[in-house]
C-alpha cells in the first residue's frame, strides 16, 4: 500500500497493530498523516484508541456503523469528498478539532457518549446531525458551516457549548432535546428552526439571526435568550419557568474565547467578525412576530419590537411582563362620527336623517415606546 491508496475495511475488526501497519504504509513524509483514497470502514470494529490526525481522505469516506470502542481522534484531518458517520458508536472521548469537511458531513443517529468536541472545524458543505446522541461534554465552539446545520431530533445531556459558532445557512434543532447548559453565542445567516425543542436546564444563549422560530418549544427551566437582528416566533410555547426574550445590543467588536483557544487557532479564524461578514447591518433590535397559543404568564419581553407581533389566542397576557423599552403599534384614536346609511334608518326608525353612531377610526399605523415605569403604573390582572 502507498499513499493515496483505496481501502475497503468494511466489517474488518482494526486491532491496534493492524491499524499501526496500514497507517505506516499511507502516511506521507511531506503532511506527517495518512493520506486515503476512497476509505470504506462500514461496520467497522475499532476495539482500541483511534488516531487519524492530520489524515487525509482524498475520496468518499464512509464510517457508518462503525464502533469506536476508545477514544477517537480525527483532529486536522480533512475530508475533500462526503463524509460520512452514520449509525457510528463512539465509546470514549471524540475530537474533531480543526477538522475540515469539503463535502457534506452525515453523522444521523451517531451516539457519541464521552466528551466531543468539534471545535474550529470548518464544512464546506452541510453539517448533518439529525438523531444523534450526545451523553458528554459537547463543544462545538467557533465552527464555520457554509451550508445547512441540521440537529433535528437530537439529544444532549450534558452541556453543550457554541461559542462562536458560524453558521452562513440555516440551523435546524426542531424536536432537540437539551437536558443541560447550553451557551453560545452564535451567529447563523439565515434561519435557526428549533420548533418543538426541549430545555431541561437553564439556559443562556446568544442569538444571531434573521429568523428564530420557537414555536411549540418546552421550557422545563428557566432560559435567557439574547437575540439580535431576529424576528422571533413564541407560537404555542409552554414555559413552566420565567424564559426572558431580550433585545442584545453589541458594543465593540465581535469577541469569543474558548477556554482551549491559543493566539495561533485565534488568528487563522475566517472571520473575525461574522455579523459583518453575514451582512448583518443597521438596527439590530429583535422583533416578535406572534406569541399565539402561549401561556404568557412566565414570559418576559425585554427592548423588543411588537408592533408587528400577534397576541390573540395567547394565555394569561394579563400576567405577560414587559421590561425596557418595547415598542407597540399604536391603538386606534378617538371616534369618527359617520351618518348612517338609509339601510340601517330603514330597520330602525329611531335612527333618523342626520342621526349619527359613532365608528371606530382605523390605527394611524405609528409606534410608541413603553417602558417599564410606564406600564407598572398601570394594572396588569384585568379579571376579578
């Protein structure tokens, strides 16, 4: 075997003097890893530590149904064609740091159940992570993803970490499961769909986005959602614990830090500021668009943009609470006194020439501010 070489592992049992031999015979003296051609590992048993750092796949790289039984480390390693981890098991610790993915990257229903990190990993393509399980420690801190981010139906349970993530496209967490810490911030060029999702523990994130939509999400815990530039959706959410919704001025520049962060992974970032890059300019004051169907007595609105926002079907908007500056449509003014039609004249006689019954005038359709002194003057419980 010579570097650039084909294999085909599938089913084959990789006991640590065989991988050893193979990867001897494909490391090149000029990158210092392994450098495949097609890799084939379907099925695959890996029964001790796996180390393909700075390896190369030139071609297809399929792991699905692979079974790492110690830990397993792909750090630098780049992928110049799909990638795939389907159905893969990850016994111990994963790494994939600064990893770099040319095609789509699939790792659907991959149960991961030590510590992952993903960190600086770049994908040219999309990133893939629909019904995968993660026990441990995830970081997926200061990734770029060019095209979608799907966690659709995933589950973590131990703390999860986005900081500094980079998403140009849209991100996906619809039916996710999040039974620890979740901490961003991360910025995303379209869409983050997260409808249906479950927090279980409290939760603090940093948002940027065009759109966010929550709709139908549960919150078991308490959650602080810093949101920039977005037009958020509360549709139908159920929140048995105060969940703030603010507005997130930035001041200065885009800064993150990871606690594994040096100086030389700081400076070789793509961006260093990927709200400017994402072309995210002008006001970034976040707006809700409906909270329909919502039990709004743990819900409160932070500096937030309503005048577009849709409350009819909402719960308990008597107990809702509004904090900074929110910023309402206006309500319609005054009466306009129009004389009715003979119709109505004919039906009834009380009604007479020149009588006239006032009708509401339509909303001048300008904004105000409220704050917060304003509407604590005010009575929030309206029933008895």
């Amino acid at each position: 075997m010579t570097p650039g070489d084909d294999l085909d592992g599938r089913g084959v049992t990789f006991a640590h003097e065989l991988l050893r031999a193979i990867l001897a015979a494909l490391t090149s003296p000029d990158t210092g890893g392994a450098i495949f051609g097609e890799a084939r590992f379907d099925q695959a048993r890996f029964p001790d530590d796996t180390v393909l750092d700075r390896a190369q796949f030139t071609g297809e790289a399929s792991f699905d149904g692979a079974r790492f039984a110690g830990d397993a480390s792909f750090v630098t390693a780049q992928f110049t064609s799909d990638a795939s981890f389907s159905r893969a098991q990850f016994t111990g610790n994963v790494s994939f740091t600064s990893a770099a993915f040319a095609g789509d990257a699939a790792f659907f229903d991959a149960q991961f159940d030590g510590e992952t990190e993903f960190d600086y990993a770049r994908f040219a393509g999309r990133a893939l992570f629909d019904g995968a399980q993660f026990a441990g420690r995830t970081s997926i801190g200061l990734v770029h993803v060019v095209g979608a981010a799907q966690f659709s139906g995933v589950k973590f349970a131990d703390t999860v970490l986005f900081e500094g993530a980079q998403f140009a496209d849209d991100v996906t967490f619809t039916e996710a499961r999040f039974e620890a810490r979740v901490l961003g911030p991360l910025v995303c060029g379209g869409e983050v769909n997260a409808m249906g999702m479950t927090v279980c523990q409290p939760l603090r994130l940093r948002i940027t986005a065009r759109q966010v939509d929550l709709g139908g999400a549960r919150f078991e815990s308490t959650a602080v959602l810093k949101l920039r530039y977005a037009t958020v959706n509360l549709t139908d959410i159920v929140a048995f614990a105060p969940v703030t919704v603010l507005s997130y001025p930035r001041s200065g520049p885009y800064v993150v830090s990871l606690s594994s962060a040096s100086p030389l992974m700081i400076s070789e970032l793509p961006f260093s500021d990927p709200e400017e890059h994402l072309g995210f300019f002008g006001d970034p004051r976040a707006k809700v668009a409906s909270i329909a169907g919502a039990d709004a007595a743990n819900l409160v609105l932070n500096d937030m943009d309503l005048t577009r926002c849709v409350f009819i079907g909402a719960y308990h908007l008597d107990q809702i609470r509004f904090e900074g500056r929110c910023t309402f449509a206006t309500a319609p003014r005054g009466w306009a006194l129009r004389p009715q039609p003979a119709a109505v004249q004919a039906l009834d006689p009380s009604q007479g020439p020149g009588r006239r019954t006032p009708v509401a005038c339509r909303a001048p359709g300008r904004t105000q501010q409220t704050g917060a002194r304003r509407l604590g003057s005010r009575p929030r419980r309206q029933r008895p």
